[in-house]
C-alpha cells in the first residue's frame, strides 16, 4: 500500500517549496515554566531547534499566576511559533 501524503505537502512539492531531507527532521521543542506563590510572579521559557539547526529562545513573565498556567504558557507560545 502507498503512503499518502498530506494534500500541503504535495501543493508545496508542485510549487517547489519542499526539501524532503528537511522536512524528515523532527523540530525540538524545550519549555519551562515556574511561579513562585499561588498566585505569584511567575515566567517561562522556550527553546526551538529547527531541522535546519537555527536555535529560537522565547520568554515572558506574568503577574499574578499559577504554576500550572505559566507552564502551559510556555508550550502555547512555542506551538503558535512553529
């Protein structure tokens, strides 16, 4: 059975946008978040290592949060970037 590819990937292969050796390449994504209190000052961080090896760091602070909140913050903001 043939694999199908996503109906993106194969607009991007007609438009020679697609480089197969790159797009094979997982993209790594590290984030942390910490608040001090519940609620308290609180911030987080990313770190986005693409295919091609370009290294993005992402930050912020808020105040007042939760430990919960700021951790997920971290994720959303790295997600909305890739």
């Amino acid at each position: 059975m043939k694999r199908q590819r996503h109906p993106d990937v194969r607009a991007a292969e007609r438009r020679g946008r697609y480089n197969r050796r790159v797009r094979e390449q997982p993209t790594g994504i590290f984030t942390d978040g910490a608040a001090k209190g519940k609620p308290g000052p609180g911030g987080w961080g990313v770190v986005i290592v693409t295919p091609d090896r370009q290294v993005i760091e992402l930050g912020g602070a808020a105040a007042p949060t939760t430990n919960n909140k700021i951790e997920l913050t971290g994720a959303i903001q790295a997600l909305l970037k890739v």
